[in-house]
C-alpha cells in the first residue's frame, strides 16, 4: 500500500500545479489590462497546461482500466488455477 502513495501524489500534485497556473494565467486575463502580446502568450501557456492536464486525466483513466482488467484477470486465473503438478 505504501508503494503506491509516492506515484499517486505526484500525479495529484501535477493536477493540482496544472490547475493553478491555469488560474494563476487566466487572472491576467480577467482583468483586460494586459496588451496584445500578453494575451497571445497567456492563452498559449492555458492552452499548453490545459492540454497537460487533459493528458494526464486521460493517463489515469487508462491506467485505472488496466489496472482494473490486470486485476480481473489475475483473480480468474488464480481462481480457474492451472495446476502446478
């Protein structure tokens, strides 16, 4: 059990850094201060974190699949047993 909680909080704390430059990014843009460059380059960077962030939601819904189906077929071949001798 303890194996597993190093990957797991560093998969949170990308979540959580994707969505703080996110809105760390976007409350330039909520202001309207900001000059044509600044835009251009606040929605590359929210782009690019938005994308990191989609990737990595979709890293994790694949891996809790497989781990799910790994899991399954481990517990039939266990159960169904192919015998030893």
């Amino acid at each position: 059990m303890f194996l597993s909680l190093p990957p797991v909080l560093l998969v949170w704390g990308i979540i959580a850094f994707a969505i703080g430059f996110i809105a760390y990014t976007a409350q330039d843009l909520v202001v309207g201060d900001s000059d044509k460059g600044q835009w251009d380059a606040a929605w590359i960077a929210i782009s690019i974190s938005f994308f990191v962030l989609v990737v990595v939601v979709l890293s994790l819904y694949t891996l809790a699949g497989m781990w799910e189906t790994g899991r399954d077929w481990f517990r039939n071949m266990v159960r169904g047993g192919h015998s030893s001798v």
